[in-house]
C-alpha cells in the first residue's frame, strides 16, 4: 500500500493530509498558536475533589480545569506524587530513580478521596484535547514516547508490540531492552524497534533520558501550573508513529517545515529522507495533489460508493448512526449477492469515513439485511479488516439479529467537521433573494446605465433559461422592446449552470462587470 504524507502550513494553521492508494484517510488540523497538545507533561495541582464522579480537577494554565479519573491515575500515582514533591522542594535533585524508593501501589477499585487531596501536586499528562465543553483529560502514568520505544518512570516493566510476532525476536528484544534501561524505568517497544541493532535502540535510549532529564530540570522548586515537557509538533509526532517502508513520499509547502522534518529523518530515518519534496508551484498544494477534492467530497452528510449505492451518517448527541443504502443501480443480481456486495463496499467506505472524521464514542451501522449466515460472518471479518489500519483504539462487536454492527472507538482529539456546502449563489446564504417581479425592471436599469455609461457595439444578457423564455415571450418580447427604446440590439443567451433569478451582461466576450440577482 502506498502513503503518502501532505503537509500545508501557510495562513497560520498547519493541515496534515494522509492519503493511502491516493485515497484520502485521515486529517489533522493544528493552529501554530496552539500550546497544549496530547503528549504534553505538566505540573499540575488538585484544585477539587469530585467523589461522585471519582475524579479530580486539576489546574494546568487551562481556563478549564482539566479532569482527572482515578483509572486514569494509574497503580503507581504514589510514586508520581513523592517525586512530585521531593523534586519541587528539592530534595530530589537527580533525574535518575536508582536511589528513588518505590511506592506502595493504590487500590485499583479504591476512591479518589482515598488517594488525593486538594492542592496536591502531580505530574499529569494530557491524553485528550478539550471536547464540546469539557477540558483535557489527564492522566497521572506518563510517557516519553519515542520512535522505537517509550520511556514510562517508577517502574520495571518491559512491553513488546503484539504486533512483533517472532517469538526470537520478542526474546533478542526484551534481553537488549533489559540491558540498557536505567532502573525504576520500564520500556514499551514500538513495532517499529523490530531487527533494530542495539546501537540504535541505545542511542534512542540516551534521546529519551535527556528530554527526561530536562522535564526534571524544570520540575525543581517550580511553582504549578508549569509545562514541564512538549510534545512534538503534530506533523513530526505524525511521522514519528506512522512513517513506514510503505511510504512513498511527503509533500511540504513550507521551507520551515520542510527543514524541520528533513532534519528530523536525517537523525531517525536517513534513509527515507529522500521522499520528503517540497512543493513550489503557483496552486495550493491541497488543490495541485486533489486533497481539497476529496475533503469537499468526504464530509457531507451522505457518500456515495462506485456501485450507485450510498451511506448517510447521522451524528445524535450519544452516537453515532450510519445508514447503508442500496441505491436505484444495485438490481443485476440476486438479493443476498446484492446485498453482499453492498455491505462490503460500505464497509470499506465506512471505515474510511469513522479514521477520517475521527468519530468517536458509540457507533451504530445498519446494514442491509442479510439472512445467510456465512456472509454476515465475511462481513464482519471484513469490517475488522479494513479497521485494521486505524491507531485508535476500537472494539467491533458482530451483527446482531436486527442486522446492527456497533463499534466504540477511542478518540483523542475534537472530532473533524468540515461544512463542505457552499453559500448558494442566489441568495448568498440569505435565504431571500430580491422580488422576482422586480427581476425585468433591475435588468432594464442596469441595460440602460451600460447603454449610457459604456457604448458598446453589442450586448449579450446571459441568464437561466426560465428567465430567457420569460423575455422572449410573444411578438413584442423586450429585445424588441429594447431595439425601438435604445436602438441597441440586445442577444439572450441561455445558461442553466446560472442561478434562477441571476443573470450577467456582455460585452462580445468579455463580462461587463454588471451582475445581478
């Protein structure tokens, strides 16, 4: 599968396309003023208790308290609140945690009150941006992610990608992790580590020490709220997760950008630096490689497939609902067959739309309904298939009886909507135009200023058809009336791409700039 990564910084806002197969997949969209992203580390403090909800507020800058769940706290919020505090007082002034004693863990089923009180101090992370009204949400187990592998203090935990399947090199990997990890830090390692040479996967390693060796730096005897650690940009942190052998190219219209990211695969990925192009023509970058296309063609409120059939998608305030339709096209076979082939097209489509959109939460897909049990079966493996390539999180459960697929999907950021409709061209956007009767009279005004103001040879008046057949209606139609009144001949011209009751003058080929409505 190729992929291919579209970057456009200008206007103050950075959009990330990624396409695979030249099929739009996924969008991001960060402004450069943005300060808090997912990733982010803080120094936050506990402004107030929440026992019903078991969870906590914490201050992080944020006008909005960000929130904090006790599952999300983690088994070793201990261990984060002693560094916490030992590091701002000063008594912990080295970075390192072999001399750091490790803490009793908290009660996983225990309450917030148990474990918190106000105006503590914690190392919190950002896990999701503010959504419709609610805040950041928190979490207290940091990381510091890197390409092969991520760092998590205050334990000794080594985690190998499910995804690495040979079980030698799940054994070669955990022996050269445990080997070069400090003590009290555990390592997760990427899928990306795999048949990596332990020189590689060191120096990371150092990499890794360092960005935690600085948050540590600006932790001591810091006063809350504080950042103590960002988060790469989101176009390097995009490539930093997903760049792959599979890429084939990255497309950038900022020299800045472009130099950032050059110089970020030189250091990580040398040898796929040669993909990364910078774009220099007169046109956009999103219109001269067809993103803008296919953004204006994926976020409306229905999607049509290649077989004439379509999907509608619904969004309520608990879930997500998308309906599959069959289409008129869809009648060359027998039903089930049909049916079949509709499905899995939709399925496809569907999957695409939910990595696109980043829908998250509850997601309800009613099929078309099909009474062999081998195809629902196909259906459903096919569904998972194709939600293969997605990095959220995400459950699918079968189709029920009523023919029902529901999907949760984690989700980290505000969901993507992008209004793809256009004012209308009439009433731009209004909803009210001029009176129509006053239509022959406005165009009669404007004739006769371009008559008097501009002497012309020839006059063309371009107009929708209904309007056309109006003015040439009967003997004494008004270019007739026109001719005796301004001795100018005046040549209707039709022109259905036209709004109704809109219309243009010419001059031979050229516009006078005299348009109306």
């Amino acid at each position: 599968m190729d992929k291919e990564l579209v970057i456009s910084s200008l206007g103050g806002t950075t959009e990330i396309a990624l396409l695979e197969n030249r099929k739009l997949v996924e969008l991001h969209k960060q402004k450069s003023e943005s300060v808090y992203n997912v990733g982010d580390v803080f120094l936050g403090q506990v402004r107030k208790l929440m026992p019903g909800l078991n969870a906590a507020f914490v201050d992080i800058g944020h006008s909005k308290e960000a929130f904090l769940h006790y599952t999300d706290m983690g088994p070793l919020l201990n261990n984060n609140k002693k560094f916490c505090k030992d590091s701002v007082s000063g008594v912990q002034t080295s970075p390192f945690l072999d001399q750091f004693e490790i803490q009793e863990e908290i009660n996983k089923n225990g309450k917030v009150s148990q474990v918190l009180e106000k105006k503590h101090l914690l190392l919190v992370q950002i896990v999701k941006e503010p959504i419709s009204t609610k805040g950041h949400r928190l979490s207290c187990e940091i990381t510091v992610p890197g390409r092969f592998i991520v760092l998590t203090p205050f334990n000794n935990t080594i985690a190998i990608s499910k995804k690495i399947g040979s079980t030698e090199e799940r054994e070669r990997l955990f022996k050269l992790i445990e080997s070069i990890r400090p003590k009290n830090f555990g390592v997760v390692v990427r899928t990306a580590a795999e048949n990596k040479k332990v020189a590689e996967l060191h120096e990371e390693m150092n990499i890794l020490m360092e960005r935690w060796k600085g948050m540590h730096a600006r932790l001591v005897k810091a006063k809350p709220p504080v950042k103590l650690l960002s988060e790469l940009d989101k176009a390097s942190s995009l490539i930093r997760d997903i760049l792959n052998s599979s890429f084939n190219a990255i497309h950038v219209d900022s020299k800045e950008m472009y130099h950032s990211i050059r110089d970020y695969l030189m250091v990580n990925l040398p040898e796929k630096a040669g993909i990364l192009q910078l774009h220099q023509g007169n046109r956009q970058i999103f219109d001269q490689l067809g993103v803008k296309r296919q953004i204006k063609s994926s976020f409306g409120h229905t999607s049509t497939l290649g077989s004439g059939a379509y999907i509608v998608i619904e969004k309520t305030e608990a879930m997500h609902v998308i309906d599959v339709n069959s289409g008129p096209k869809v009648q060359r076979m027998d039903q089930e067959t049909a049916s079949l082939q509709v499905n899995l097209e939709a399925a496809e489509e569907i999957a695409r739309q939910i990595r696109l959109r980043d829908i998250g939460g509850l997601i309800v897909i009613d099929f078309i309904d099909m009474k062999n049990t081998d195809n629902k079966l196909m259906l459903y493996q096919s569904m998972k298939e194709y939600m293969s390539g997605d990095r959220s999180q995400h459950t699918i459960l079968p189709l029920s009886k009523f023919g029902l697929m529901q999907i949760t999907r984690q989700r980290a950021r505000q969901e993507m909507t992008i209004d793809s409709a256009e004012a209308c061209p009439t009433c731009r956007g209004t909803g009210k135009v001029n009176p129509t009767v006053l239509l022959v009279d406005t165009i009669e005004s404007q004739l006769e200023f371009i008559i008097r103001t501009r002497p012309v040879s020839r006059i063309f008046l371009e107009a929708h058809p209904f309007v056309i057949a109006f003015l040439k209606k009967g003997i004494y139609n008004y270019p007739w009336r026109w001719y005796f009144k301004y001795h100018k001949r005046v040549t209707l011209r039709e022109n259905q791409d036209i709004g109704m009751i809109s219309y243009k003058f010419f001059d031979g080929p050229e516009e006078i700039r005299m348009t109306g409505e």
